[in-house]
C-alpha cells in the first residue's frame, strides 16, 4: 500500500509526517528510525491490539495518523490525535510486544 497521512492531500502529506517526526523525536528525545510503518498487532496486558494508519485504533484511542519506531528503546509510538498528534504522548509500545508489523510500500 503506498504511503499516506489521514486527514493531508498527496501534496501536504511528506511536510506534515515531517513534523509530526520532528514533534515526537523533540518530545521523547526519540530516534527515529526512517521507516514508514503502516500497521502494528500487539499485546498488552494479555490483550491483542491492532493500530492501522487511517483506521481506529482497537484500543478505543481514535484515528492512527502514523507509527513510528524509536530505535534506540526498541519502541513503536502510536499517534493519534489525542495521544501524540494535537495533545498528550503517543501510545507506547515495546518491540516485545509486538507479533506483526508491515511498512508501507517504498
């Protein structure tokens, strides 16, 4: 599936991705790695979840706009608009816990 950002045109979507990077990356003190991930199954508390960019995040925390990867802490940081996107910090979720992760197409 080719990449995408809810809620920005094909013209918008690379400068808005950009900082919402650059706003996790200062926020977290994160390093981020280049990848662009699409979806991400995991586990917490010996519950499945599933976050999706564009679709609701199984969870309850909204729309997934985007999943990135800290790599230095073996992180995915889920991002939603109320966690990440317009207020408070992303979903957290350790490289431990997850089970399946596809990236976007290059």
């Amino acid at each position: 599936m080719e990449f995408f950002l809810p809620g920005s045109t094909p013209e918008t979507r690379d400068s808005v991705y950009a900082q919402i990077r650059a706003h996790i990356a200062q926020e977290l003190d994160a390093d981020l790695s280049a990848r662009r991930i699409r979806s991400l199954s995991y586990t917490h508390n010996g519950k499945k979840f599933d976050a999706e960019v564009g679709e609701l995040e199984s969870g309850g925390e909204g729309i997934v706009v985007a999943i990135l990867f800290d790599q230095s802490r073996s992180l995915y940081l889920v991002c939603t608009p109320d966690r990440g996107i317009i207020r408070g910090g992303p979903i957290l979720v350790g490289g431990h816990d997850v089970y399946a992760v596809s990236d976007f197409d290059q």
